[in-house]
C-alpha cells in the first residue's frame, strides 16, 4: 500500500502540466528534486489578496485591485520609448491600462470583458494600472486566483508557470490516511495533509500560520521518528560490558584534590551506564568552557582500564593533545603515552609496541593515532575532542581500532537545543552545565575602538600586576590574509609599546614558530600573546587574566564566549575587553550586550543561534534547517521539541509501526525520503 500512495508523487516533473524538457530542468533546480512531491514542497512564502474589487469611481490608488471592465480603445505610444496605453472602462468611470510591451496588446481585445488584476495609481489626474499581474475574460473567473500564492522563483521560471504546476500537483495529491494523533491535530486545529497542501498552494482565503505549521511537523516528526530507529538500531549493535572497580580512580581524584561537580559526576554516571550496556555507546558530552571535560574523559578511560581495555583520546591539534597528556599524565595512575605528528621516529616506535603489546593503556594524539601503523592490544574506549573538528570518516576510523569500541565525543562550544535535536540526534547527550570549584568569574567590558589608548594602559596595568594578556584581532572578511595582516599590524603596534613583551600566534606561520610563541607566552617569557582565533580551543594559561578582543562585532557570540573561555582559569581576577566600532549597530551592540551579561555557554548558544538563524550558524549561509524542506529553525523550535516526544512515545508503543497509525506513518516516512528507517523498521 505504502508504493501505492507514493507512486503519484513519485513521477517526474515533466509530467505535470506546462513543463515540458526545458522548463522541467529549470524547475528541478528551483524546487531542489525531480518529482511532483518536490513541486509540493516549495511553498509559497506571501499571498496577494485580490478580493477587493471596486468600482472605478470608488476606486483607491496605492492598492491592489481587481476590476471588471470593458475595453473601450487602444492608443499608440506618441514616441518611441513610451508606452501603449488601453482604456477600460466599468460603467462607473474610466481607467488606463499602460503596457511597455506591445506584445501585451493582444491581452486586451478592443470590446473585451475582461477581469484585470494589479495595483492602481494616480497619473496626471488618471487612474492606470501598469502591467496588470492577472488579466482574464469573465469565462475564466472561477479559475482567477483571487489568492494569489507567491512562490520563490529562478530564472525561467514565471508565476504562471509555477502556479500551473503546483495545481497539477495537487491533482495527483492521493488522499492519504492520518498519521497524526487526533489530539495533536484538534489542541492546534491543524488541517488535514491534502487540506494544508491545498491551503498553501490553492488558497480561498489568505492562509493563517496552521497550514505551513502541520507541514514543518510533519516534516520534523518524520525525521525525529528516523532518528529514534536509528539510536534504538545502534543500542541493537553488539557491545562489550565494561564494569571498573573504581581503584584507578579513586587514584587520580586523590592526586586531583577536590571533588567532582555535581555536573560532572552526572555525566560520568550516563557514561558508565553506557559502558556497562552490552551495545556500543555513541555519546556527545557538551560542557560550557572550564566545565571539567577533561577530567570525566580521564575518568571514563580509566574505567575502560579497569575493565582491562586500552583508551585512546583525539584532538584536533597538537596543542590540545599535549594539554590533555600533560593533564593525563599528571593525574593518572597508568602510563600514558602521547603520539603525535612530531614524535621522533625512534620514541613513535617504543609508543607504537607500547600501544601493541598492551603496556601503554592509554593513548593519546592527533589524527596520527588512527594510521594504520597504530595497532592496539584491546581498544575499548575512544574520545574525540572538538569533534565537528573531526570528518564522520575519521571518528569512524577510530572506532575501527578495536572491537566494539565505546564513542565519547566532546566539545566546548554548547551546541543549541535545536541542532541537537537534528544534526546530533543520533547520539545520546549528557551535559555539565556547572563549573569546577575555584573558577573565577570573568568581568567583562566593552569599550570604542577610540578608547584604544585607555585599553593599551589597563593592560600595562595588568602586566605590571603579575598577569598576561591575549590580544585577538578581528575577523577582516572571509580572507584569511587580510585577517594575517591586521593581526601583524596590531602586533607591530603593541610591540613599539611593549617591546619584547609581546608575542603573536596565527595559523600561517610554521608550525614550530606558533608553538614557541606559544609555549613562550605560557611559561611567562611573553607577557602578550597578539593572535587569531588559533587560540580559541585547546590553550590553558591559568596565568593569563585578560582577554581582549578587537572589532568584537565582526565575532558571533558563541565564538566570542570561547575565546573568553581562554581567562579565568586561575586564581587572578580576570578580564575580557570587547572593543567595537565607535558606531555600533542594534543588532550587534544586543549580541554585545548578551555576552557582556551573562556567562552561561548554553544562554549564550541559543541566543546566538536565534539572532543568527541556522545556515549561518552552521556555515551554510541559508535560512532555516539545513536539510529541511518545510520546517524553520527559528519558527518551530517547540514543534520539534514536540515532535521527538511524539516520536518516542509512538515508537515505545509501536517499535514495528504495525498499528494504524504506524502504517500511516511508514508512508510519512517515505514521503520525507526516510528509507533508512523503513529498512530498519522492516529488519526489526
């Protein structure tokens, strides 16, 4: 039945009416598919209301009319270059149509009844129409768009032309059974699926917000259902068990000293749940920057240890890898080994059997440590770091190591409710949202860029006080050179002031030149480190104290709170300066002002996702969910939220979509190019 339903939406676009080989290319590329349902699924995005049809001696300028006339005469342009000019009248008064094209002409037979359609305006003391957007003869009304949709259009491709194909597609449009819940559909008076489809595209009176809403969800339920099957498939895969006895640990947190948070004993115990599991565990463990990640990652490989299995963790760059091994190896009651581009060949061989022969039990790296030369005794537990740093082929490459190795990925940038509910809902969540004891809180300030001077003497201050500062200069454009060059200018400048103090970081110079001013800058020899947003993840100074940042406004606010982020981390009260343009937009002095008053990673990246909206949150410079066909991230954040609880209740009680509606929902699943789910439906 499922094929049935589907086959009429199935067929090619040049199929329907008005598109034949060309036109069907062209609408392929607007609508984004190849057949019908695609021309189903670009939805208008305004109406026009042509209902208001007065007489032409009551007739108001400025606005959109639709008049019932006759056509009284033609009259030729005077000169070239003007237009053509058809007077009409209604009985009441007389109007001019003026048409530039004389080809239009032919639109308005002299002594035709005509219905004209457009917006009307006073012209030395006439009433005229230009270029009417709808003209018809009385025979024609019932089929007049008196709502008229407007739909997103390319290039060769007219209103009519989109109208006549939408109608077409409506017309194939079967009348499928109700996979909503009834309740759902009466609480928000939603329409049906046809009725909502029908609303949009052939409207009898300007659509409320209910249409377009029942389409997103039906869209978002869809893929929250596909996700659901595809979480509860990997819970299906075959895992390994792995129970601690907790004696490494208790080890590491003596020579820690202090006490987990709350937060991170939380996500340690979702961890060890998973581990414990018999199915492989595939978690993303988000915490705000200074959470103490990296401690619950220790403990987690330790664990794996005790159970004895061998850990691996992954960063994206040397610096981070050697801040965690510096972390690991000071806390850790195993050995622990570090294997990096940089190794010597002879240390990368001892590491290479040590990693082999089992005696080195945890691993850590960059991308090096999942070459093929790495070869693990018994793999059981991998963390990668950053981890949108890191291709879906190298997170998989990792896990190849071993046999039913467990996943833990983590960041520091808190991810918006809305993109873990898409982009990460395969994977489970835990996240710390409070901080270890002993973090400070950052004041932060913003300042004009003409009180640079003013800035350049609070941080002699600071340095002159014992502390150190990060200097991160703007984002110019989308050109990284042009970004190189105002951060060698700015370091030139601080230079002629501070002299030897100041160092400069970016991710152009050679590799071994960034590190020593790196390395410079944390071991005190440098007392300002001038740099791109290089230093955003993975450098820990606790020594650093004020972060300052030029042309804040050119930064989105999760960045911005990242690169904060680099301060506080010791006991000195800290400090981050935004400096912006002395002329500041609304837009930006808000997004300013969010982080100017508050601290909250999560507040923050939600903020920053609603103000940003998320193509240009995830890069893809685009409205809406990328992805998505009908469904908007701003608009339909509860609906999606509603729609993971529909679909894990629905699947808790239907895992196999047997019943009525989970038949229903096999075709909504179709509809929605979910396959995979079907497959894993039909597999069980």
């Amino acid at each position: 039945m499922t094929a049935e339903f589907l086959l009429p939406l199935r067929a090619p676009l040049a199929t329907l009416p008005g598109l034949g080989p060309r036109l069907s290319a062209l609408m392929c590329k607007l609508v984004g598919g190849e057949s019908v349902r695609d021309v189903l699924f670009h939805l208008p995005v305004e109406f026009i209301n042509r209902r208001v049809t007065p007489k032409l001696s009551d007739a108001a300028p400025g606005q959109i009319a639709t008049l019932r006339v006759e056509v009284v005469r033609h009259e030729d342009p005077a000169r070239r270059g003007q237009p053509w000019r058809v007077v009409i009248t209604d009985g009441t008064g007389f109007a001019e149509i003026v048409l530039f094209h004389a080809a239009r002409l032919s639109q308005f037979p002299v002594g035709g009844e005509l219905i004209v359609s457009g917006k009307l305006e006073h012209f030395h003391g006439k009433l005229v129409m230009a270029h009417p957007d709808q003209v018809a003869n009385y025979a024609q009304e019932k089929d007049f768009p008196w709502i008229e949709p407007v739909w997103p259009l390319a290039a060769g491709i007219t209103p009519r032309t989109m109208r006549k194909a939408a109608l077409g597609a409506l017309a194939r449009l079967p009348e499928y059974p109700e996979w909503l819940n009834k309740s759902i559909l009466a609480k928000r008076g939603w329409p049906g699926f046809g009725s909502a489809l029908h609303a949009l595209h052939a409207p009898a009176v300007v659509p409320d917000a209910k249409p377009r809403e029942r389409l997103a969800y039906d869209e978002l339920l869809a893929r929250q259902i596909a996700f659901a099957l595809v979480r509860g498939r990997r819970r299906r895969q075959a895992g390994r068990s792995m129970n601690g006895d907790g004696r490494l640990r208790a080890a590491a947190l003596k020579k820690f000293g202090f006490a987990p948070t709350a937060g991170q004993l939380q996500a340690l115990a979702e961890i060890d749940a998973d581990m414990a599991a018999s199915h492989r565990m595939r978690r993303l463990l988000q915490g705000d920057v200074g959470s103490g990640k990296t401690l619950v990652a220790l403990l987690a490989c330790l664990g794996a240890v005790e159970a004895g299995a061998q850990a691996a963790i992954m960063a994206p760059t040397e610096i981070l890898a050697q801040q965690h091994f510096a972390t690991f190896g000071r806390l850790s009651p195993v050995p622990v080994a570090l294997l990096t581009g940089s190794v010597k060949a002879a240390a990368r061989r001892e590491i290479l059997a040590g990693v082999k022969d089992g005696s080195i039990p945890i691993l850590i790296g960059t991308h090096a440590i999942f070459q093929k030369s790495v070869e693990f005794r018994d793999l059981g537990f991998a963390v990668i770091d950053e981890q949108h740093k890191f291709g879906v082929d190298q997170r998989l490459a990792l896990g190849a190591k071993g046999e039913m190795v467990d996943l833990l990925v983590m960041t520091a940038t808190p991810i918006p409710r809305t993109l873990l509910l898409t982009h990460w809902a395969e994977m489970d969540v835990s996240r710390i949202t409070d901080k270890p004891q002993g973090r400070a809180t950052i004041t932060t300030t913003m300042h004009r860029l003409s009180d640079l001077p003013k800035v350049e003497a609070a941080i002699a201050r600071a340095i002159a006080a014992g502390g150190r500062v990060y200097w991160v200069c703007p984002l110019v454009s989308e050109s990284e050179t042009l970004d190189i060059t105002a951060t060698e200018m700015r370091f030139a400048e601080l230079q002629r002031k501070f002299g030897g103090a100041v160092a400069m970081a970016h991710g152009k110079m050679d590799a071994a030149q960034r590190d020593t001013a790196l390395r410079d800058f944390a071991e005190g020899n440098r007392k300002i480190l001038v740099a791109t947003t290089v230093i955003e993840v993975g450098v820990d100074v606790p020594e650093a104290n004020v972060m300052v940042i030029e042309h804040a406004e050119r930064f989105g606010l999760a960045q911005l709170h990242q690169l904060r982020g680099r301060v506080g981390r010791g006991a000195a009260k800290s400090f981050c300066l935004l400096l912006h343009e002395d002329k500041l937009a609304q837009g930006a002095r808000k997004r300013l002002s969010i982080l100017r008053d508050t601290e909250d990673g999560f507040l923050i990246s939600d903020e920053d996702f609603r103000l940003r909206g998320a193509g240009e949150y995830l890069g893809t410079r685009q409205s809406g969910l990328p992805g998505y066909l009908l469904a908007d991230a701003e608009k339909d954040e509860n609906l999606l939220v509603m729609a993971r609880q529909d679909a894990v209740m629905t699947l808790q009680h239907d895992p196999r979509l047997e019943s009525e509606r989970g038949q229903a929902l096999r075709i909504l699943l179709n509809l929605f190019d979910q396959r995979d789910a079907i497959e894993t439906v039909n597999a069980g």
